[in-house]
C-alpha cells in the first residue's frame, strides 16, 4: 500500500508543476548584443512561477482526484 501511496503523491507532484505557467524573458535577449544569460537555478525557476485562476482550478480538481484516490487506496478498495 505505501508504495501505491507514494506514486500517487509523486504523480500529483508531478502534475501539479506541470501545469503552473512559467515566466520567462527569452525576449528580452538579444544573442547578438547582449551577453549570454546566466543559468538558472531552481530557485529562479520557482520564483518565475506563477498561479492563474484557471492553474488555481486545475490544481484544485487535480488535488481533489489524488485526495479520493488516496482515501480508496488507504481503505485498500485498490
């Protein structure tokens, strides 16, 4: 049963960073004048995240799927 558990919290990891937008500035570069960009760690790559109400939903429906699949794996129905 753990493991079950344990895939479902990955996968609902998973897809909740899958779907939160990312905010990026590839436009802002020019490759011909400007320096290259630096790389960016995971910090910035959390930071630039960003949450839409739409993402807000997404995340809520995808929570609430992983909640019940959870609870059904818990009472071993699965």
């Amino acid at each position: 049963m753990w493991w079950k558990l344990t895939g479902v919290v990955a996968l609902t990891a998973a897809l909740i960073f899958s779907v939160i937008p990312i905010r990026t500035h590839a436009v802002l570069h020019d490759p011909v004048n400007d320096p290259p960009p630096s790389w960016a760690s995971l910090g910035d790559l959390l930071g630039s995240m960003y949450i839409t109400t739409g993402t807000a939903v997404l995340i809520a429906g995808i929570l609430a799927v992983a909640g019940y699949v959870a609870f059904k794996v818990a009472r071993g129905h699965w």
